[in-house]
C-alpha cells in the first residue's frame, strides 16, 4: 500500500477501495496483512450463492421482515400487518396505531384508499366505533426493496454460518462473514428507520370521513436506535404524531373537556357527565382532540377539582370507568 500512498491519494482512500474489491471479486481472499488470489472462494461468493436460493422464495423474506417488526413493536400499542378490519380491536379506550404491510405500499392509490376506509371505518361486518383511537402507519415504497435486500442476506449469511463445518470455513472467512453480518443489519435497520414516516389518521369532511396525513417531511425525527442497535420505530412514530405534528395528546385539561362536551349548557344546564361518556367521546367523535394514554377516565377526579362548572363530572358510575 505504501507504494501508492501519494499526496494526491491517501490511505484512507486506498483501504477503502481494497475492502470493496474485496467485497466483489469472489476469489481474493485477505489473511489481515495481504491480499491474494486463491482457487477457492472466499465468503463472498458463498454469500451471495445462498442469497440466490432465499431469492428464489420471498416469502421467506417476508416472514423474516415481518418477525423483525414484531420484536421492534414488542410491547407497544401496535398491530403488525392487519389485512381485515376485524384484526384490529375497537372500543379500547387507547390509541393504538396499526402498520400496514409492505405490499400495501406498492399498491395503486384507489386500492389504497379502499384499504384505509375499510381499516379505520369498520370493525368485522359492523361500524368502527373508536374511530378516533386508530392511526395507520403507512410503508415507504422507496425503503421496501432496500430493506428486502438486507433481510435477504441476512439470510443467507445465516445459511453460510449454519454450514460453517460443512464448508470448512477459515477464521479468516469467519471475521469476513460477521463484518458482512453487521454492515447487512446497519442496512436494515436504516431501511427500518425511514420505512414508517407517514401516519394516516381519521378526520371529519363534510359529511362524511375524511382522512389526515401526517409525514415526516423535512425535519428529522429525533428518536433513532435503542441499546440494542435496533430502530425504534413506534417511539418515531408517537413522536411525529404526538411532538413534531401535534393530532395525539397525552393530557387532556378539564377546560377541554367542559368546552367540547358542553358542560353547564343547556335548559336545565347539564351539570356533569359519566367519566365512560366522557373517554367514549373522545375516542368516538372524529371532532375531538384524539388522546393517547389508556382509560383517560381513571385520571379525571384529580384533574377535575379547579372546574367548578364540572364537579358533577364524576358523580356517575365510576365502577364503570
């Protein structure tokens, strides 16, 4: 290498240019000091014979994908890849965002909106009743084939290093086999960072429902990876929906809910409201403020003390909250 090093080319570029040969031709092998042409492959070519062979059934990609998502969403109010309404719970009172699979991105626009109409407007065969309680995050069509390529090797270096004995593999192809392994997963879970940046929500048009979409656009979300180096995607899509493009809220103050429940109007003035009533509500009408946090009625006797216009707001059932 020293003999190239020159001023109008430094070495930083020369090591960078041999780790990519190295990565492309499929008979140069590296022992940690020098390059060398062998008969045998080296583990690129291994590589990308067992890539080939999870090519030939994408279903296997997709059930690696879809496995991945899930542990990413583990824990989260998040539903993986619903196909049918009926997949998706209603009338819990939490928001709950559902991730449309990857062949929805990829469909045509009047399909699409069949889709969503069908997911945020019913459950099974019956009307949706927590409209307000459903986001759908919808897949960027430019990360899929990205992400599909990245989960694809990951495969297939899983089949290389399962057959490690059986290929008599060196530690030298053993180290160049884990360095691919981790550029592969940096690769996919950039792919998994971008891939939700859009949320579709239900909203009030006309007379009828319309629909609201929340995107990224140009500033960043803040949230990227956990300790785990893996993409934290449900924690990028609260924060486009609840921080950088406020429609979900997290608090909800008593004056709120006096000025859209219409407290102490009326002839006679209607002087409270079942807590039920109140969490159904917001969750129902596609007018209101969606909230994110779970049984919102729980929380409402504390909260309610400054409203002296509501105090009778909880002297309904509260076993029924």
């Amino acid at each position: 290498m020293s003999v190239c090093v020159g001023p109008d080319l430094d070495s930083t570029t020369i090591l960078a240019c041999l780790k990519e040969v190295k990565d492309q031709c499929l008979y140069l092998h590296f022992d940690g000091v020098r390059y060398c042409f062998k008969k045998d492959p080296n583990v690129t070519l291994l590589v990308e014979q067992e890539a080939d062979a999870v090519a030939r059934d994408e279903n296997q990609v997709r059930d690696k994908i879809k496995e991945m998502l899930e542990i990413r969403l583990a824990g989260h109010r998040a539903k993986v890849w619903p196909t049918k309404p009926g997949e998706i719970p209603d009338k819990e009172p939490a928001f709950l965002v559902a991730y449309l699979p990857l062949e929805f991105g990829a469909d045509t626009k009047s399909e699409q909106q069949r889709i969503r109409k069908e997911l945020l407007e019913k459950y099974g065969d019956k009307p949706r009743q927590f409209r307000k309680g459903l986001g759908l995050a919808i897949p960027a069509a430019d990360q899929i084939e990205g992400l599909r390529r990245a989960v694809r090797y990951l495969l297939a270096i899983e089949r290389v290093k399962a057959k490690a004995k059986q290929l008599n593999l060196t530690d030298e192809q053993k180290t160049q086999l884990k360095e691919r392994e981790g550029t592969e997963k940096g690769l996919a879970e950039s792919a998994f960072l971008k891939l939700y940046a859009e949320v579709w929500l239900p909203k009030v048009e006309g007379s009828g429902i319309g629909l609201e979409v929340v995107a990224v656009g140009g500033k960043p979300l803040q949230v990227t990876l956990n300790e785990k180096k893996e993409a934290r995607i449900h924690e990028r899509v609260l924060e486009l929906i609840t921080i950088v493009t406020p429609r979900v809220f997290t608090t909800l103050t008593p004056t709120k809910i006096v000025e859209l429940f219409k407290l102490g109007e009326g002839m006679p003035p209607a002087l409270g409201s079942r807590t039920t009533d109140i969490v159904s509500g917001f969750y129902s009408f596609l007018g209101q403020d969606t909230c994110k946090g779970e049984s919102i009625g729980w929380r409402l006797p504390s909260s309610l003390i400054p409203a002296t216009r509501i105090t009778a707001l909880v002297a309904g059932d509260l076993a029924g909250r």
